[in-house]
C-alpha cells in the first residue's frame, strides 16, 4: 500500500494558577485535533518530537545568549493514495 503522510505542530496550552481550572485538558485538545483529522480521512499515526537547532545570531551572542534546542511534538497523520 502507498501512503501519504501530513504532519501538524501540536503545542498544548494551559492556563497558569494554582487555583486555575479554565482551559481545555492536553488530552481533550489533542483528541480534538486527531478527530478533527480523522473526520476529514486521514488515520492518526504517531506522534513525533522534532528537535530544532537555533543557531544564536551575531547581535544576540554579544549579549550573552547561547545556540539551543527547542523541541516540537508533531502529530503524523496518513492515508492511502
């Protein structure tokens, strides 16, 4: 079987507090965006962490900040062609 695959950038959000209780659970807001997919055909895959070199410009490295590595969950989605 031949596949085509599309990718989305998931980032969860909550809202911050102790006592803070507004906002969508990180499981409800990935199930909606699977199901969201799922309805328009495509099979939810996997869910990959993608790792992303930022290299640090001139003028930032003259104040003291350094390259560094900021992670991406992505989720795979697939269907047949």
């Amino acid at each position: 079987m031949n596949y085509e695959y599309k990718t989305i950038q998931f980032t969860a959000q909550l809202k911050g507090g102790i006592l803070s209780t507004k906002g969508a659970s990180i499981d409800s807001q990935l199930l909606s965006i699977i199901n969201q997919h799922i309805g328009n055909g495509w099979e939810y895959y996997s869910m990959e962490v993608v790792h992303i070199y930022v290299k640090t410009g001139c003028l930032a490295s003259i104040f003291g900040r350094k390259d560094e590595v900021l992670y991406q969950d992505v989720l795979v989605f697939r269907k047949q062609s």
